[in-house]
C-alpha cells in the first residue's frame, strides 16, 4: 500500500516517539504516550466477563529482538494492550557477546521499572526453546525463569551456548515452568523451520494430557494456521493469538495504515494478573487476527453479541419497508451473510458493518411487524476450521 505523506508523516512520528521513550526511559520509567484512538485495539466487555487485550509473546534485546524492553511498553500502551509478556528464548541468545546477562529475568525487571505509574500488567515469561519434536514453548506467569534453564560452565559463544544448552531434558524445563504454576503454550507449530505441519507429537500430546502443556499458537506473526485450530479444539487446548514482535511494532504491523499486531483476547473476571491466568487456565480466549475473530464458539459469539446491535428506524408511510441500523463498537469490521427469512432492498445477502461505524439498510418484511429477528452468518469469525458462528439480531420495530 502507497502512503500518503499524511500517514507517512504519523508512521515517522509513531517511531520517533517509540525510540525517544526507550533512548531516554531505557532505566527508569516510560512516560505514557499520547492515545491515538485510530491505533488503540478496542473489544467491548461481554455481558459476563471483561475483555483483556493481551500479548503473551514478544521479544527485546535480552534474546534475539532488537528493542530494550521498554520500547515493548511504550507499544503496548500505544496499542492499548493490557497485558504483556516479554518472552526472551532461554537457550537461543544471539546477543550474549555484547549483552551477557546471567539472570533470565532481566527483560521482565526492566518492563515492570519501565510500565510503573501505567495500568499495564507485565507478565513474567519465557520461551523455551528445544529442537524439534520440543519445538518452542512460552511458558509466562512464572515466578523464576532462571529455573528453566541448566547449562554448567556456560559458554560466552552464541553457538555453543545453545549447543549446551540442550543436553538438559526438555521435558525437565516443562516440569520446572509448571511447578511455578505457569501457563504453557506451543510455539507457532506451524513454523517452516520446524520442517513439520502443524500436529501433536508425542511429547507435545503427552504433556497436554498430563495438563502440562495448556494451548497452542493457532496464530503467530502473520500466520494464521487452520491445522493448529484444529489441533486446540481436538485436544482441549487453548487457543492462542500473539504477535511474536521481534522489531518495531510499526515495522511488522503498519498500526499507521490500519494495520494491528495480533493479540489474545482473553474474557476475565477483572483486568488483573490473577484473573488474567485463571481465564487462560480455563480457556476463555479469542485469537484477533488481521480482521479474523478466532476461538471456540462459546466466547467468540458473546463478543459479537456485546460489539454489534440491531435498532429500528421506523417504516416506511404506508409500506412493509423497515429501516433498520446495525451500530459496532468493536475494532472489527462484521461482514455478517443473510440467513434470515427476509431480504434487504439495498443489498444482496452480505452486510458489511465498519468498525465503531454502522450501516443503515431496509428490510423488506411482506407486512408490517411488531418485532424482527435477522440470522447472520459472520463471514469474519471462525469458531472451527472454516466454520463461521451464527448470531441473531433483534429489535422492535
């Protein structure tokens, strides 16, 4: 996509202003940037649960990312993130010549110094990170992550740090992550490097029934992987979206051109470290993708239901036309399929309704009625590999 030298000029300054906060917070606390509502990822509350934006993968200098840990602050408030994790590979430290840092807890320290006087809740994590078939595996909401990892006389070398690295049993990290209450995701499964598509080896499908391993990146990056979907609701795992940033968020996700880095939604009982764990512990997530609403169906349509509402708009003098208007509060844009029994004078069968927007439209009902209910079919949500949720409006008319 061509900028115009309008949003050329917001991306300059979206980056200048990311680089200053970490140039001059890099040791102390970042100041709190000024909210741009076009940037800033909304979902409303559903009726039972508030909807926590989260990003549980991430990286800084403290591995292989090329950012201090404040800068992942300093987005996360830009993006209105409420929950982060910067998840440094315990093994893999590319950086370990010129930042040698012996305690793996260091990037987490540096975010909770740079996130004070904000409502942000860093989380503590790690990605463990094992050839295949161990793959890759963030384990966040850790108390210790020097815990994970076992490497006597370590060497200064990169490559022979991570050589070493590996003679300590995966499956013993895994143990050490969850005897500190951890939650456990599998890594972009679907990652080429692996040379694997995505599916449940031994080591990954024992430890998912042992409750050791708790979900799976169905999406990563931008990767979306229909076999990793499939792979969480068949063996109960939860479905987890994140943006495994590397560089700049403005680099990757282009938030100055619409774009957005993909996060878990996770529906809590309250906006707090505690409930934030015990909602992933129980599977209560979303995948935000792109414009893809990705989860099981009972979390994914009680989102919809809180995002959209049906109004009417009276009839027409004299006419069985109704004037309705279909309002979003949400940051999706709904692309909702006529499944109803009535048709719409000014379209087909397909309604597509803005984000924070809404759409104005007539439905031709035969007769005049007290009351209506249109069927959808949400073209832009999927609660199972290729399988869109339904979702009833209603109003009276």
């Amino acid at each position: 996509m061509q900028l115009s030298l309008f949003s050329s000029r917001r991306v300059v300054a979206g980056i200048m202003l990311i680089l200053f906060c970490s140039r001059i917070w890099s040791h102390g606390a970042a100041p709190t940037p000024a909210i741009d509502p076009d940037r800033t990822i909304v979902f409303p509350d559903t009726e039972d649960y508030v909807t926590v934006i989260t990003d549980l993968h991430t990286h800084s200098v403290f591995s292989d990312g090329h950012v201090w840990p404040s800068v992942r602050v300093s987005e996360a408030l830009l993006d209105g993130v409420d929950a982060l994790a910067i998840t440094e590979h315990l093994e893999y430290q590319p950086h370990r010549l010129d930042i040698p840092h012996p305690d793996r807890n260091r990037a987490y320290d540096e975010a909770v110094v740079a996130a004070k006087g904000t409502d942000l809740i860093v989380v503590r994590g790690s990605e463990i990170t094992r050839n295949f078939p161990a793959g890759h595996v963030n384990a966040v909401f850790l108390t210790d992550a020097n815990e994970l990892i076992k490497v006597p006389n370590a060497p200064l070398d990169p490559g022979e740090f991570y050589a070493a690295s590996q003679e300590w049993p995966a499956q013993a990290a895994i143990d050490a992550a969850v005897e500190q209450g951890a939650f456990l995701f599998w890594n972009h499964p679907f990652w080429t490097e692996q040379d694997r598509q995505a599916g449940v080896t031994a080591f990954h499908e024992d430890n998912a029934k042992a409750g050791k391993i708790h979900g799976i990146e169905v999406v990563n990056g931008n990767g979306y992987s229909e076999e990793a979907f499939e792979v969480a609701l068949k063996n109960g795992l939860v479905v987890i979206g994140t943006s495994d940033v590397h560089n700049l968020i403005d680099w990757d996700y282009k938030p100055h051109a619409g774009g957005h880095r993909p996060v878990t939604l996770v529906l809590s009982k309250s906006r707090t470290s505690k409930d934030v764990r015990e909602a992933l512990f129980a599977k209560r997530t979303i995948a935000w993708f792109k414009n893809l609403l990705i989860g099981r169906s009972s979390d994914v349509v009680p989102l919809i239901r809180s995002s959209l509402s049906l109004q009417s708009e009276g009839y027409r003098d004299g006419t069985s036309l109704a004037r309705v208007v279909i309002g979003n509060r949400s940051d999706a844009t709904f692309e909702l399929v006529n499944l109803s029994q009535y048709t719409f004078l000014e379209h087909g069968s397909l309604i597509v309704v803005p984000a924070h927007g809404e759409i104005h439209f007539t439905v031709k009902t035969s007769e005049p009625l007290e009351n209506i209910d249109l069927q959808f079919s949400v073209r832009n949500a999927l609660v199972a590999p290729r399988s869109h949720p339904e979702i009833t409006l209603s109003t009276a008319l």
